[in-house]
C-alpha cells in the first residue's frame, strides 16, 4: 500500500513537471533543446502513469516491463539529442561571452585613445597659440627702457618680466603633461625619468627606479597608458600618501611587460568595488585598473592604514 501511494505522489510530480516544462516552450521561442526535454518529461510522466494503471488492470497486447523498455529507450535518446542541443547552446553563450569581452575592450580603448587626442589637440593649442603670445609679450615688455622709469615702475616691469618667463615655463610644463613629446621621440624610460625629475626636484623625496628595458620601443599605446598609469601612482603617493621613499621597476620578462611600484606612504584601505574607487577622492584608482584593462593586462593592489602602497602591473606583448 505505500508502495502505491509513493508511485501515486511520483507520478503527480511528473505530470506536473512535465506540465511546467511544455508551458515553457513558447517563453524558450521554440527552442529545440527544450521541447526534447519537454518530450521527454512528458514520456517519463506516461511510464509512471502506465505503472501506477498497470496495479489496477492488467493488458495481454504488452507487458508493462515491455512498455517501460520502451519508454526508457525513447526518452534516454530525447535526453542525448536534448545534451548535444544544449551543448551547442553553452558555446554560442561562450562566444557571446567573447564578443561582449572584445566589445567592452574595443569602447575603452577607443575611450582613452579620444581622451589622449584631446590631450594632444589643447596641448597643440597651447604651444601653438598661447606660447607665441606670451614669447611677444615678453619681447615687448623687454623693449621698454628701464633706465629712463622711477624705481617703482621699474620693479613692476622687471617682476611681469619674470612671471613671463614662469608662465611659459609653466606652459610646456602642461603642454608636455597632456602630450609628452619625450615619450614619442626617446621612449617610456627617459619620459618617465624626466617627469620624476620635475615631480622630485628639491622636495628631498627619494625615488629608487631600475629598468631592464633601456631605450627599447614599444607600441605607443602601451608606452602612453604605462606613462599615465606611472604619473597617477606618483602623484598619489606625493600627494595623498605623503610617501617620502619610492621604488619603482619597469621590465620586460618572457613576452610580458611589468610594472612593479611601492611607497611607504599611510597606506589607504583598498576596495573591489568599481564604484567605490570611483569615490576614492582624487586617488584615481579606477582610471588605473581601465588602462590597465584595455591592454589586457591585470592589476594587484597591496595597501593598509600605516603599511604604505603597492601595486604590479603585468600586460602581454602583441
């Protein structure tokens, strides 16, 4: 008896499943991995509805161990069709999965590359017109005659003389920041070098930089997204970490390109969370990970409260 009622509650379980699975047919758009599994639901609820009948009457056409024979057999080869369908279901999901990949790198690209051309295009408006007009200035401000003006006119001229002359220097201090013209004629390494010479200066901060690259050339996207990806981790550790030691190596190992930075700044607590690196304020760890990503190369950050910052960088090499 609760043998019957165990084969009873079964075979409810499966009319209803096979109920829910043919209702779902038309939501899969008529998929046909999912109507073999419809059918096959649908056979396996006929067998145990064919069982549980076969307590109650009996038929001579066939036997019931014949007909669940064969009810096994029709819906094992439904299930294996079903499992190749699927398969192939798995794989376009994959290369969907692939496209979307190649997508999301192509528009970050693309993103950086149109932030780095409007770089260079106000760094080209900058040298090429505001340049001129404070070298004429200058010109014109160095033709007054100073012997014939009071003493007080002539301090007035010889300091707008002078913050001239610091107003053009500043000039190509931004006008090579937004479109470093070291870069593109000598290479990653002197670049770099020089900017640590402008960011250091006299501030008694010390930089330990090596390099296994020498002036060796790379492709200028790399070399441009290393030289951001460089100036953001120091501006952050002068800045915000108030790092006063900084080591830094760059080299290139079995086809991939690494970077390997550490301070003994105040250290920060890091996050996984895209949105909240975007609120990191003024640390610009976000800007770092999507370069970094648009090379498809990967980032690991290392920091605590009083344990300075690292980070190591490594990109593949087309």
């Amino acid at each position: 008896m609760i043998f019957k009622i165990a084969l009873f509650l079964s075979m409810i379980i499966q009319l209803g499943t096979a109920i829910v699975a043919v209702s779902m047919v038309r939501r899969t758009k008529y998929n046909i991995s999912w109507i073999l599994i419809s059918v096959a639901f649908v056979m396996m609820a006929l067998e145990r509805l064919f069982e549980f009948s076969s307590f109650f009457w009996e038929t001579k056409l066939v036997t019931r161990e014949e007909v669940n024979s064969w009810l096994g057999i029709v819906i094992s080869v439904l299930m294996l069709i079903s499992l190749y369908y699927i398969r192939q279901i798995f794989n376009l999901q994959d290369q969907l999965d692939s496209i979307r990949k190649h997508s999301e790198k192509r528009l970050l690209m693309g993103i950086i590359q149109g932030e780095e051309r409007a770089r260079q295009a106000i760094a080209g408006d900058l040298h090429d017109g505001l340049g001129p007009l404070l070298s004429s200035v200058k010109m014109i401000i160095s033709a007054a005659d100073t012997e014939k003006m009071d003493p007080e006119n002539r301090k007035i001229v010889e300091q707008s003389y002078s913050v001239i002359d610091e107003a053009i220097v500043s000039l190509r201090e931004i006008s090579n920041d937004l479109s470093p013209h070291l870069l593109k004629n000598y290479g990653l390494v002197k670049a770099i070098g020089t900017m640590t010479g402008q960011l250091f200066g006299n501030s008694g901060k010390k930089l330990e930089m090596n390099s296994s690259i020498g002036r060796k050339r790379y492709d200028y996207d790399l070399e441009i997204n290393i030289y951001r990806i460089v100036s953001e981790l120091l501006n952050n550790s002068l800045k915000h970490a108030e790092a006063d030691t900084i080591c830094l190596d760059i080299r290139e190992s079995g086809g991939v390109f690494m970077v390997d930075y550490r301070d003994n700044g105040k250290g920060m607590v890091l996050t996984d969370d895209p949105v909240e690196r975007q609120g990191m304020a003024g640390m610009g760890m976000e800007n770092i990970y999507s370069r970094v990503k648009s090379l498809d190369g990967f980032v690991t950050m290392h920091s605590a409260p009083g344990e300075g910052f690292g980070a190591y960088i490594e990109i593949p090499l087309k």
